[in-house]
C-alpha cells in the first residue's frame, strides 16, 4: 500500500509517518519509483506500535527509538521484547476518540453499573473517567480489555474492600480522620496498585514469554 | 498547644498553617492573649486532613475550603462528608519522606517480593514507585494501608491475570501486536482500575455510611 493508506488503515496522519520514518521508528518503504514507497503489514502492526507507545503511553521519542533496536534485534525472545518497552511507560495521555466509540463505551459502562447494582454512583466523576478510557480501547481497536470490563471491576471492589477495611480501624465518630485517611488510601492506592499490576504482569511474562533458563530481567 | 507544637505535631510548617486560618480552611486557635492563640486536637485533625488534600490528593485552596463547609454543617452523614472531598482528587504528588519511612517500606517490599515468589522482577521501576507510596503512607501515619499490602497485590494480581487473557488472543508471532496490546492494556488499565475502585469505594460508603433514606449521589 501507498503511505496515504497507511495513514487511513491506522489512523497516523502522513506528516506524522514521515516524521517517524526520518527518526528511525518506522522502516522506510520500498522504494518502487525515486518518489513512491510501498508499505506492508508489518508497517501497520509497527505504526500502531509506536503510535500506542508515544500517545497512549506517553513515551518520548528517541526511548521508542531504543525500544524498537531491541525489540528488532534477532534472537530476542517475546518476554524481553515485551521488557523492552514496559519500563517506559508514563501515565495515560487523553486521545480524542470518536463518537461511535464514546457511544459503545458508555452503553457498556451503564450496562456494567446495573450489574453490580452500582446505580447510585452515576455521578461519580470517575464514571466519565472509565467512559473516556474505554472508548479510547475502542478507538485502538483493543476490545478484549473492554470485554473483560467485570474482571477489572472485581479486582478494583476487591481492592476497595481492603481500602474499607483500613477505614474500618479508625475512630468513626471523628470524620476528618476518617475523611483524611480515605483521601490518603485512595490517591496513594492508585500509585500502589499500579505498580503491584506491573510486577505481576512482568513475573507472568517471564514465566509465560521467556525461555527457560538463568533468570533475567526485562531489560539488561 | 501554641501554633509552634501544631506545626510540629502535624509536620506543617508555621506560615503555611497562617496562611490554611487566613484562607479559611482551618478554623483560628482560640485567642489567650492578643498575639497568642491555642490549638486542640480538632485542630490537628482538620490539618493533616487538609495537608492531605492539598499535597497528596493534589486539590486546590478554593476547592478545600468548599470541601471544609460542607463536612462542618450540621447534621451531615459521614457519606456525604466523604463525598465532599472524594470526588475533588487527583492523581499522587511526590511527597519527601524520611530516610526511616523509606527504610521500613523498602523492608515490606522485599518480604512480599519473596513470599509471592516475584524475586526476578526487582530491576523493574515500579519496585522504587511502590517503595516511595508505601513509604508515604507511613511518613503520613496511614500504616494501615501498608499493612494489607498483600491484599492490595491479590487485587494487583487478579487484574494482571485478565492482562494476560487478552494478550492470549492475539498472534503470539506478531511480537508488535502483542507488544502494542501489552502498552496500552498497562496504561489505560490504570485508568480502568482507578475509576472502577472509586466507584467501588462510593458504593461502599453509602452502605455503611448513609442514613436509609432516599438514595443520593456523594454532592448533590
């Protein structure tokens, strides 16, 4: 395919492919005229790769750059390709995701609320939160995770469960304590659960992904 | 006490408790003498409430002091108190702690480390971002959160497990898709996880914290 295809099958805009390809993120096309290159699969699966890593990962430039040289190297087994990109990762940038996507998003969400019987939440502004996050996974055409949306909320009630059970030792006539440990619980949960979810994700990379042999971690 | 035991009590420096009384978000000692005025332990209360807001929890001035109205009136559930400033929070702001806190914390990192078996992952950066968060709940005198890490890593782990189902469906040949499915799943389940668990944490709140009555949203 020609690049303006390119660009429509994984939504990166033109000047954007060429940026990536001056820079070394993407495998230049074959040439088949001094100004036409013709791109493959592998450019698609690479482009959405790398899109996924700046955008939604918030990874800089020149780590993608990195990243890709070992992901590329020959010999490299799946656990450290996977390594390879997994320590980069920043925080979510918001994406701008399409109607459609908001749509099947919220339809899900709402589905999801009146079966946990959770109807009473609906103005919790983590609602629009979750809403936003799952069109985007939608918009990047990873709908496993959205499928598996009540796997997610048993981990996410179970977690909240201990958060009560901290709750449940202090003093619950004296509210500002009470009020100030909810707070601290769940601003710091956040960051401890997040980091918890990447050490079990890497340990079952290894055991999953990686040849037997001397232990090793994701990056050398 | 006078202002210079609050302060040290409660880790906040003298003008910034000034500066919280003259904004409104802390209510004035009770005057002794023209320029000398007592504190009490309401008073230490509402301040390491407020210092959670503000530093850890990321919230503005404005929007505390509105929070503190709401929480004072009379006659208000300890759900609609903690409603008040639940929906307020944003995400962690790194806070210096202690050499002694982070000593502890790295302690119960490396214990759950080995009692789960996870050994192999201690080059990954979550190891440290783990660390410094157990490290401020401590520093916070929130210990119980650090105590029931092991259950925060089950609810970790369980949500890594529905990870790894997805990563299952797609072409383990294709290294770039799985690997593009691998940063975005990590990323924007964070997203997922964080909302989920506090819509979780509202629904909880309103079971045991609501008077029965007509149900109602955190602020109305």
């Amino acid at each position: 395919m020609r690049i303006a295809e390119l660009s429509q099958t994984t939504g990166v805009p033109v000047p954007t492919i060429k940026y990536y390809v001056r820079e070394g993120l993407l495998p230049p096309g074959e040439l088949t005229s001094p100004n036409q290159a013709q791109y493959g699969q592998a450019h698609v699966r690479r482009l959405k790769l790398v899109r996924s890593l700046i955008e939604v990962g918030g990874v800089s430039v020149a780590a993608v750059r990195d990243a890709m040289r070992s992901i590329d190297e020959p010999g490299t087994d799946l656990h450290t390709k996977l390594g390879a990109t997994h320590y980069l990762l920043g925080p979510a940038a918001p994406l701008s995701v399409g109607a459609e996507d908001l749509e099947q998003a919220q339809g899900e969400v709402e589905t999801l609320l009146a079966d946990l019987g959770w109807e009473s939440v609906r103005k919790n502004p983590a609602v629009a939160v979750l809403v936003q996050a799952l069109a985007t996974l939608h918009w990047l055409g990873q709908d496993g995770y959205a499928e598996r949306l009540a796997s997610y909320a048993d981990a996410a009630r179970d977690a909240a469960r201990t958060d009560f059970d901290v709750l449940g030792t202090s003093d619950l006539a004296d509210a500002d304590a009470v009020i100030e440990s909810a707070v601290v619980g769940t601003v710091l949960g956040d960051v401890l659960l997040a980091a918890l979810r990447r050490l079990a994700q890497e340990q079952m990379s290894a055991a999953a992904f990686r040849p037997s042999g001397p232990a090793s971690a994701h990056p050398e």
